[in-house]
C-alpha cells in the first residue's frame, strides 16, 4: 500500500485541537453559567460574569463552525475492528447529538441574548449588531431552551467518556492515540 492509501490511525492535529478546547469551553461555560445564576442580584461582578459568559459563548459558536467545517472536510479514523458494529452506530450517533446539541446551546444562547430588549450581544468589550430582531417573548422562550439543554449535553458528554473508558478497558488496542 501507498501512503496515500493507507488508512489513517488518528484525527488530524486541527480535530484533536478542537475536541479538547471544545471540552473545556464545555466545562468553562457550564461552570460559569451555574454559579453566575447562583448569585444574588446584589452581588456587585454577577453581570461581569454574564458578558463574560456570553463573549465565550460567541466563541464557542464560532469555533463549533469551524469545528463542524474541518470535520466535514477531513478523514475520519475507522474505528478498531474489535468494535461492534452496533457500537460503531452508537457512536456516530452520539457525536452526531454532540454536535446537535453543541450547537442547539451555543445557538439559543446566542439567539436568546440577541433578543433581548435593550441589550447587545456582547463579544469582550464589544457589542454585536442585533442580527434578528428584540422580542421579549422569543428571549424567553430561547432562555428556556437554553438552561435545558446543557444537561441533556453533559449527559451526552459522560456518555462519550464512559464510552471511551470502556473502549480502554475492554480493547487494549483502542487507546487515546485517535484523539490524542
């Protein structure tokens, strides 16, 4: 076989980048969402911490673009022959719902913020034009959306790891090498 041929042993290094600061802008985002609701009205940093919140997010939505772009444009690693083939849909299934549901949050939170009556979506500093309109109805609807779907993620999320633990455990072949 020629190189060209050959089949590739792990996601490219723009994948690998990606995947692992998707993960912790995950985990940045979800942290900074649950304790900036847990605040008081009258704690003096709580909207600091909402633009903060909203800036990452803008990110996030822009990097998921450009995460979604490469991989559509990039090979994909097949995974071990000691994988099933159920477990092989299942788990194109369930980065399938990743990405869904990475852009479902980052999208309703974008959505909802851009929204809201008489306030700009906020990018570090700077204010994002208002791109589709205000409703107050359409905020809140997008709001309710918005603090739902992160649980339905991070359960998605600790499938994906428990996933890969089993796939450590169980095939001693199928190390992190793929995505590492």
């Amino acid at each position: 076989m020629s190189n060209n041929t050959q089949p590739i042993k792990n996601y490219n290094l723009a994948m690998r980048m990606i995947h692992w600061a998707s993960g912790l802008m995950l985990l940045a985002m979800i942290c900074s969402g649950f304790y900036m609701v847990s605040l008081d009205r009258a704690v003096s940093y709580k909207y600091n911490i909402y633009h903060i919140h909203k800036s990452i997010g803008v990110l996030v939505l822009m990097i998921l673009i450009i995460r979604i772009i490469v991989r559509l444009s990039s090979k994909i690693p097949q995974l071990p022959n000691e994988v099933s083939k159920i477990e092989q849909i299942i788990s194109k299934l369930a980065h399938f719902i990743l990405y869904a549901g990475f852009l479902a949050v980052a999208a309703s939170g974008f959505l909802m913020a851009d929204a809201s009556p008489g306030k700009a979506v906020p990018l570090f500093g700077w204010s994002l034009p208002n791109l589709f309109g205000k409703s107050k109805d359409l905020a809140r609807t997008l709001h309710s959306i918005h603090v739902v779907l992160p649980y339905w993620v991070l359960g998605v999320v600790g499938l994906h790891i428990l996933g890969a633990i089993k796939n450590i455990i169980c095939y001693k072949t199928y190390k992190f090498k793929r995505i590492w």
